[in-house]
C-alpha cells in the first residue's frame, strides 16, 4: 500500500475532499486514499480557507450557504488568523454596473488544495498515481478586472461543449469526472464540482510522465 503523492509507505488515509467540506448528511462513503506521514500533514487551515471561499462565493445553493452559516463562521471565530487571511484584502470594483467589493484571494493556496483533491481522486478511481503535474483553471475565480483569465477563457467554451458523466457519492457537496484526451490515462482532464456550482478543471501539464507537484507551477 503506497502514497496517493509520492508512492512511499502508506502511514495513514487522506479524505478526498477533505472531510470539512462535506456537510452533516452529506457524508456518504467518503473517499479516503493512502498517504504517507509526509504528505499526510496538518493542511486544515488550507482545507478550511479554500472551503470558506467557495461557500462564500456560490450563489443559489443552499448547500453551500447553510454550510457556511453552519462552519465557515465558526471557523473564522475559532481562528482570527483565518478570518484575516480570507478578508484583509479588498479592492473596490464596479460589477454589472454597482460600485462594491472584492475580496483577494490566495489563489497559490487554493491551487494547491485543489492538486491535493484531483490527485487523490485520480488514484481512488484508477488505483494508481496520476503521474503528471496539473494545471487549475476555472472561471469562478476572476483577475483584478473581474474577468476570466486565458485558461478561464478556455474553459468557458469548453463547459458549453462537454456533458459530464459526474460521479460522487454526495453529488450536493462533490462531483466528478474525467475526461479522456488521447487514450492515455494520464493525459486526461479531471473536471471537479462543489456545492452544485462551483467548478475548476485539472490540467495535465505536458505529455511525459514525471511526479505529481503540489505546488503552484507558474
């Protein structure tokens, strides 16, 4: 039994995604993978920030609202460092036409949680490791201008072009699907959704084998 990451010996499990983004009820047959001690460290803080976030921003979905009324609050009055982290940086924007504000976000923190998710995904599904680095793309996160950046672009047409065959044994709370590109198992795009909303796309970077990468790659 080896790491979900780096093929070592397994030491313990991971929850794909972590166990905090699923709400009480939506926990059904979680997925969970091998890790080694490693790459098994304490990313809570992560986890939780990356899941504020979403919760936060996700519109329409009572999932995802009650979930925040019902942790990511808590979460930023048990950790003041949290709360500061999440919302010390506002910039004033104009959107559809209204003068409000947006929140800056850590996108290397959120890329590396979401790297964490797809690669254990990957093996929970194939059994193997998924031996590429990944590229995040999404148009829910926007740049300084509130648009989407190239991948984002790229992406857009894309959603209007595929139909996922999801899988996810809690569909209100996480979805998934891979997308093959060219016969090659590596070589495919793993299209992830939370909360019935919010989605990002994993990348393989390149066509040559090579060890999976947490940290952001550009």
């Amino acid at each position: 039994m080896s790491c979900y990451i780096c093929g070592k010996e397994k030491e313990s499990v991971e929850h794909a995604p972590p166990k905090s983004f699923f709400p009480k009820g939506k926990r059904n047959s979680l997925i969970t993978v091998n890790s080694c001690k490693v790459h098994n460290q304490d990313t809570s803080l992560d986890d939780e920030y990356v899941r504020n976030i979403i919760t936060m921003m996700i519109q329409g979905s009572s999932i995802a609202y009650d979930h925040f009324l019902t942790k990511s609050i808590k979460s930023f009055s048990r950790s003041p460092a949290l709360l500061k982290s999440t919302t010390e940086k506002w910039h004033p924007v104009n959107y559809n036409g209204v003068d409000t504000k947006a929140i800056e976000i850590d996108r290397d923190r959120v890329d590396v949680v979401m790297r964490k998710i797809a690669y254990a995904v990957f093996y929970h599904k194939y059994s193997q490791r998924w031996l590429r680095k990944l590229i995040t793309a999404t148009t829910y996160l926007k740049i300084p201008n509130l648009e989407n950046d190239d991948l984002g672009d790229m992406i857009e047409e894309l959603q209007n072009k595929h139909t996922p065959a999801y899988e996810g044994n809690n569909p209100e709370a996480f979805q998934y699907a891979f997308m093959e590109t060219d016969g090659n198992i590596n070589n495919q795009i793993l299209r992830m959704r939370f909360y019935e909303g919010f989605e990002i796309w994993m990348i393989p970077d390149g066509d040559e084998a090579n060890e999976p990468e947490l940290n952001t790659l550009y």
